[in-house]
C-alpha cells in the first residue's frame, strides 16, 4: 500500500509542473506577441514623416519564376483546428475553417473557404467553396468553386471541384470527378 500512495504522489506532483509549464508557456507566447506589436507601433511611430511626394510604386511584373501561392493561414476569422486537437465526428461551419490538427469524419462548410496546413491530417470528408490543402488528406474533397493543392499536399481519394488547381511538389493518387464526368489521375507533381 506504502508505494502506490508514493506513486500518486509522484503522479500529482508531474501533472503539477505540466499544467504550470503550459500556463508558462502560454504567457510567455502572449508577452512576446504583445512586445513585437509594441515594437511595431514604435517603428511607425518613429519613422520620420518627409514632405516629398511618394514615387508612384510599379506593379511587380509576372513571370514563371514568380508563382502565387494562397495565403492558407490566412483566415482571420472562423474556426479553428489547432495542431494539438484531434476531432472525431462530423462538423458542420457556416464560416471558415482553418485546420492544423488531425480530423476523422466529416467537415461540412459549403459557402465558406476550408484550409488544411501542412501540420493537418484530414480522413473522410471535407466540403467548402474553395479548399486549400497543403496537409495530409484520405477521403473526399469537395470545392463547390476551386480545389487548390499546394506543394506539401499528400492526397488520396476523390477529388469533386470545378476548378482543380496543383502547385508543384503536391502528392496525388485521386479520382477526379466534375459533375457525373469521373476519370482516374495518379500522379506526382
């Protein structure tokens, strides 16, 4: 009886220092958030004001060496599946919806964008207007607009966009299907 008293003790005492580390941790985060935007408020505050007129700013121009690639992170608002969540079941958003954590089941968000980091494992079912995918995803895919693949997506399963766009790099072994038309790709880009 004597030792497993100890192993309790022990057991509270870890779970202790976890809990106070990530409150730690936590802080720390929010201290070094806030002193970078002091800083930039600083910077603009400091910056001399000159009463010469701005030069007109050119467009830059476009060649192939210059790619846009979406800004999956950035969705300001909306939900979010944060790196250490792990979501079993079937969600159903009527906003964006950000993924960096593990889904298993279904995401329903038809008139919203849905992006999936490279940090994100996504098995089943996703549904948005555009879908962003720069993460892991089994299942199917479907973007009522655009489906954009980015150069660290791995996929398998289906594919149902209009629209299918792939950045190089991206991983695929899918059925492709625009409305009742289905053909099979299997490629890697």
């Amino acid at each position: 009886m004597g030792i497993q008293v100890w192993f309790i003790v022990l057991g509270v005492g870890v779970m202790t220092l976890i809990v106070w580390d990530g409150k730690r941790r936590k802080l720390k985060q929010r201290s070094s958030s806030a002193a970078g935007i002091t800083q930039k408020k600083q910077a603009v505050e400091a910056a001399p004001i000159s009463n010469q007129p701005a030069e007109p700013i050119s467009p830059p121009q476009a060649n192939a060496s210059t790619v846009s690639t979406p800004n999956i992170e950035g969705i300001t608002s909306g939900s979010r599946i944060g790196s250490a969540t792990h979501i079993l079941g079937k969600v159903i958003a009527d906003e964006p919806v950000l993924i960096k954590g593990r889904l298993e089941g279904t995401l329903i968000a038809p008139n919203h964008p849905v992006s999936v980091t490279a940090s994100g494992h996504v098995a089943s079912y996703i549904e948005g207007s555009c879908v962003d995918i720069d993460g892991h995803m089994v299942g199917t895919l479907k973007a009522n607009t655009k489906a954009t693949l980015l150069s660290r997506a791995r996929l398998q399963g289906v594919v149902e966009a209009p629209r299918l766009e792939c950045m190089a790099g991206a991983w695929l072994q899918v059925d492709v299907a625009q409305s009742a038309n289905r053909q099979r790709v299997a490629m890697v880009l």
